[in-house]
C-alpha cells in the first residue's frame, strides 16, 4: 500500500486527508478509522453501470466497520449530473436518518464524485465523505482537491462548492475494467497535468504511451502517483482557486464549451483534449512555444486516442450512431464567455509557456478564440 497526504494548515481552509493506493476493497474499513471517521452509517453513492461491477464488493468489504451500510444508485453520464440527481441523494440521507457524523462514499468517476461531495457538502451544511474513483480520469484529477458540483441547464460545474473528502481511496484493479475511450478520456488529464507542471512526467508519457494504453500496472501506477503529487502540490497552495490553482484548468475553457455544444456526446477528456489543442494553438501563435513543441505535444495527445479536433475520427460521434450538433467558431467563443472561469468580463485563459510550465492570461482576445476555435472545427 502507498499514501500520499494532502494538507493545508494554518488558515480557515484546514485539512489533511490521505490518497491511498491498494489493489482491493478491503483496506477500506481501517483507512476509515485512520481518518478518523466514526459513522453509524455509511451511504455509497453511485451508478448503475458502477453498481453491476463494484458495489456489492465495496458494501461486503465495509461490514467489518459494523456501520448500517446503505446505497444510492443514480442515473450515469455526464446529462445526469444535475440538481434533480443530487436531490435523490438528500432524500434518501433524510429519510435514512443520516446525522453528521454519518458518511458518504462516492463510488465512481468524476460525475459521481462531484455529486456526492456537492451532496456532502450541502446536507446538514456538511457530512463527511470519501472517494473511490473508478476511472482513470476520477484518479488523476477529479477525486482529488475538493471541487464539488453539478451542471445547471447545461453549464458546466456552475453550481458547486470547495469541500473536501476525508479520504481518497484507490483500488488499482477497477483499472482492469476500463473501456479503452474511458482509458483514453482520463489520459487527457493526465497530459494536461504534466504540461502544465511537470516536464518530466510529459516526457514519460511520450516514451510509454503503448504501455499506458495496454494497462500496464506499472505505468499506470507512475501516471496516477504523478498526476496526484502535481495535483496535491497545487491545491495546497492555492484550494480555492484564488491564483494558482487555475492552471489545472489548462484545457478546459474551450474543452466545456466544446462539451456543451456536444451536448455532452463527447467524453469530458475528449473535449480536454480537443481545448489542449486550441490552447496549443494561441499559445504557438504568441510566441510561448515553438511549432516544434507544439507538434510534439498533438503527437502525444494523438498517441493516446484522442482527438485533436471535433470532427476528428476517434472522437464518440464516430464511435457510435450518435451525429454531434453542429457547432461555430462564434458559438464556442459564447460558449466561453458563459463559463465560471471568467473574471471581470475576461476570460482567464490557461497558456503554454513551454512543456511543463503553464500561466494564467486574461488578455486573450475573441479573435484569438475565435481563430482557436476555427482550427479545432477545420
């Protein structure tokens, strides 16, 4: 077993709470003591794809914690991350009886994780809740840091709050299960991570990517521990996305609008990657990286199934019968200017200024997006 602590002292923003690394369920009641959590009830919150796989075998594994263990089985997809889902949750935490000394358990990826901590954090004005990520994206970005929330009429993450969990805990084997785009969705953070703080890390993506995408533990293993250690670093300085912490966003203000114009028929590390590209693109464009560096960066992007553009031919609208919505240059820009990550009507853009160094910049111009935009449509 590996942990990693994540911890902020000496402010209002107190916490510290343990990233663990196993390679089954049964650590789980004793990490819950280690963290210092005494429920007499525990929730487990997650989804029915999720639930055929996984739910019987956490609930089995937390009877030793002697705690009246319930579940909650919402809808999956990113369409059904909304208020009406986590409303299901109060429900339910309501009429169970569940105090604050009671615990959520957020079982799956992304989606249930923000849910189930917006829930956390909002019932009773805060229950304690933990993560069990199921995915790879959930592993190396979501599940870690605090970032709750739901989409309201489809913007994305515009209801939420910081709230963070008690406990991460990651059992290595539900990798084995992944389906290939979902493995390549979470390597799209996993890029984005490296580029922004970790040269080195980037650089192990490019030489492993075949081992990567066969699974191979070890390699997988070096991504998560990495991705977590950049992560935890960041919010440790900044938890709240006050400053720095909005580089983890590199990626993602053209990546959600592309989402929601989607419809969300695109997986989110699917539209991280197509808003990499368009970064890549005002990045080249003002000088901060060189046509060289940026072409080795889309050969990286490439090398792990994603898309570069949104017609590209291994994104989900060619992988399925779905058709994507047609979609502009000028609708991505408005798209942008909707989203939470604007301040004082500018847009605070995440820039490459070279691999491994990211900067904040709110003096990117609509033309720039625009003309962004019109290279990830062409």
């Amino acid at each position: 077993m590996e942990r990693l602590t994540i911890s902020k002292k000496g402010s209002e923003l107190d916490f510290s709470y343990d990233i663990v690394w196993t390679d089954s369920f049964e650590s789980l009641p004793a990490e819950i003591g280690r963290a210092g959590l005494r429920p007499a009830r525990i929730c487990v919150v997650t989804e029915d794809r999720v639930a055929l796989l996984y739910l019987d075998a956490v609930k089995k594994a937390l009877e030793p914690t002697g705690c009246e263990i319930v579940d909650v089985v919402l809808n999956a997809g990113e369409d059904h991350k909304n208020l009406f889902e986590v409303q299901r949750v109060y429900e339910y935490l309501i009429r169970g009886g569940f105090d604050r000394k009671d615990l959520l358990v957020a079982l799956g990826g992304g989606v249930i994780g923000d849910m189930t901590g917006f829930a956390a954090a909002t019932y009773l004005r805060g229950i304690s809740f933990i993560q069990v990520p199921t995915t790879l994206l959930a592993e190396v970005d979501s599940s870690v840091g605090g970032k709750t929330g739901v989409d309201f009429d489809q913007f994305k993450n515009m209801v939420g709050a910081f709230y963070q969990p008690k406990l991460v805990y990651m059992n290595r084997a539900v990798l084995k299960t992944l389906p290939v785009e979902q493995l390549s969705s979470g390597m799209a953070e996993a890029v984005k991570s490296a580029l922004i703080r970790d040269r080195s890390l980037f650089e192990f993506l490019e030489s492993n990517s075949a081992g990567i995408m066969a699974g191979s533990p070890d390699c997988l293993q070096t991504v998560v521990r990495g991705c977590c250690r950049i992560k935890s670093e960041v919010v440790e300085q900044d938890p709240t996305e006050n400053g720095l912490r909005a580089i983890l966003n590199f990626g993602h203000t053209i990546g959600h609008a592309v989402e929601k114009l989607s419809d969300f028929t695109l997986l989110h590390g699917e539209c991280v990657a197509i808003g990499m590209a368009a970064a890549l693109e005002i990045s080249e464009g003002r000088g901060m990286i060189t046509a060289k560096e940026k072409d080795r960066i889309r050969s990286v992007i490439r090398a792990y199934g994603l898309p570069l553009s949104v017609s590209d031919g291994v994104t989900l609208h060619r992988r399925t019968n779905a058709v994507l919505p047609e979609m502009t240059a000028e609708d991505i820009l408005r798209a942008t200017k909707s989203d939470k990550k604007m301040e004082n009507g500018r847009i605070r853009f995440i820039l490459l200024d070279g691999i491994g160094r990211a900067v904040i910049d709110r003096s990117v111009t609509d033309d720039e997006i625009r003309s962004a935009a019109a290279s990830v449509l062409a």
